[in-house]
C-alpha cells in the first residue's frame, strides 16, 4: 500500500507519499481500506518532531479515518467484512489501509456520507470527553470555546447547543465569527480586537464561563481563570499557546474552580472504548436526528497532504480538512 511517511521532522515537504507494507489486523482488530482521513494539530507537531507515536503505533501521522473493513482479525465479532466504518486512531490514518482495534470503530452515522464521516471521530471523542465526561457541561451552563472556527469548535458549538447550553466563542476573524453564529454560538469574541474576559463578564452580567475548553494553553492560562464562574471548569487540550504559565492559585480557591488537562492519543486502550462507546449512545443520535454534522471545509488528495498541512497552518479553514485517499 501506499501511505504518507515522515523520514524526518520538518516543514509540510518532509510528507512523502510512498509504497510500505500492508498492516496487518492483530487479535481484536480489523483492516479498513481508507476512503478518507482528516488532519489534525497533532498530525503537524508529529510531522515537526514533537509529537511522536506511542510505542507499538503506526509511525504514520492520521488520528482518524473513514473506509470500509476488508479483513477480521483473531476474535472479531458484531463486525463484517464491507462494514463501512469511521474509527479513532493511535495513528496511521494518512494511508490506504490501516488497522483499527474494534473498540474504536464507529459504524458511520445515518445521513453522514462515508468521507464526510472521516471529519467526526477525532473531534467528536475529545469534544465529547472533555466537555461533558471531565467537565460534565450541563443545560442553562455557559461554555467558552477558543478557536470556534476549528474542528473542535465548530463540534463542540454544537453539542453544546443540541444539550442546551449558552456558548461563547473566540476567533480572529469576522468571517470565522459569522460562521459559528450560524452553528449556534450565542456570544462572539474576536480575540485580535476584544479582551475575551471582559466581553465574556459583560456578556454574562459577571457570571463567566461555567466550562471553559482551551487549546491554547499557557497563553491563556490566567485569562482563562479569570474567565471562569464559580464552580468552573478550566479544560485544556492543546499548548498551541505555550506550555508553561503563572497560576494564581488564590484566584482558582476563591472560585472553588477545577483545571483538568487531556491528551487522547496516549490514553490506554480502555479509555479510548469507554469514550467511543459514550459517543456512540450520545452523540450519533444528535447526528443521525440532524441536529449535528461535521463542519468540511475542503477536500485534498492524501498524497498531496503537504498542501493540506499548509492550508491548516495558515489558519484559514473553518472546520476540518479531509485527506481522500486514492
């Protein structure tokens, strides 16, 4: 098969789309033969030397994909060869085939087309796991949301809404602003001309965010604090911002606030089912009922992954970008 490599770390021209051997499924896996995958941040900090796979992954970048099972490995049942699927992945998404254990396959919702599915594990599982799992973001609650306009925001503005929160959102453009109103954001914060913190209290009458979900990391880290409601809770998932920064821990007691932090990729495989397992009981209904959907902003072919990893580092997507495979 054919997947994309990374011989060594560096810009978007170190992805080389070139022939390597097939996986093969182990006991409690299946292959899916790729139709589509997606790109995410940490397919960028891999490809740049900072990001690597934990032991025993595919060394090649994807955290998601859609496509159909051909093979069953050892074990396997409730699943069948022709299954179309989407799956969270350790990585190994940017190939044509890829092996995915079952307890991270998802059978591709009613209503969602097999490549548009690709856009949905990855996002759905950290959204879902974050906000309501860790954070337990709850109806009448207000939820801040930094990068609104990303794939993570643009599902978590939704989810929220579908369970009957307010949301807030930070974004650096009137366009990316307009285009999580449509999804449902209540509050709009563009974070190169307005304090989010201010326009967040004024917008609350002082209240704050009940559940703040941050990828920026350090930058934000006081901000963020000061943003929170009594009883908030600070979720961060990304250090795109930095990854060390000042707490004020008297500003966090007086609040009686909670910060967690999170990484997907690493957690043990048992994490990664009961997650999959609750997005499948919670979310695929709100999909399959029309009341979510993966924001796409573009297609690019898969061995052309570089272009799609400058398009995503120049910020100028809303939603995600898929990769088709051949």
């Amino acid at each position: 098969m054919y997947a994309i490599t990374i011989p060594e770390p560096g810009g978007p021209e170190t992805l080389v789309w070139t022939k390597v051997p097939d996986p093969v499924p182990g006991a409690g896996e299946v292959l899916v033969e790729v139709v589509a995958g997606a790109v995410n941040r940490a397919d960028i900090m891999q490809r740049q030397g900072f990001y690597d796979p934990p032991p025993g992954a595919s060394p090649y970048p994807g955290l998601e994909c859609s496509g159909r099972i051909t093979a069953l490995g050892p074990g396997v049942t409730g699943w069948a060869v022709g299954d179309e699927v989407c799956a969270l992945l350790v990585g190994g998404g940017y190939a044509e085939r890829v092996a995915v254990p079952v307890g991270q396959l998802l059978p591709v919702p009613q209503g969602i087309g097999l490549k548009e599915a690709a856009a949905l594990p990855e996002v759905v599982c950290t959204v879902w796991s974050n906000v309501f799992m860790v954070a337990h973001l709850r109806p009448g609650e207000t939820l801040l949301v930094h990068g609104g306009s990303s794939g993570i925001g643009t599902m978590a503005i939704q989810l929220a809404k579908a369970v009957g929160a307010r949301v807030a959102v930070t974004a650096g453009t009137k366009e990316k602003l307009e285009r999580c109103a449509e999804l449902g954001a209540d509050i709009l914060i563009n974070y190169r001309e307005q304090d989010f913190v201010a326009e967040l209290e004024r917008a609350t009458d002082g209240a704050g965010a009940d559940v703040v979900l941050d990828n920026m990391g350090a930058k934000y880290l006081d901000r963020n604090v000061r943003a929170l409601a009594v009883n908030g809770r600070l979720a961060i998932i990304g250090m795109q911002g930095g990854v060390k920064g000042e707490l004020n821990i008297g500003a966090l007691l007086g609040k009686r606030a909670a910060i967690s932090a999170t990484s997907l990729r690493a957690r043990p495989p048992a994490e990664k089912t009961a997650i999959v397992a609750a997005v499948r009981e919670h979310v695929w209904p709100l999909i399959e009922g029309g009341h979510v959907r993966p924001v796409v902003d573009r297609e690019i072919p898969m061995r052309d992954a570089a272009d799609a990893h400058r398009f995503v580092e120049s910020s100028g997507h809303i939603g995600k970008v898929l990769l088709i495979a051949p």
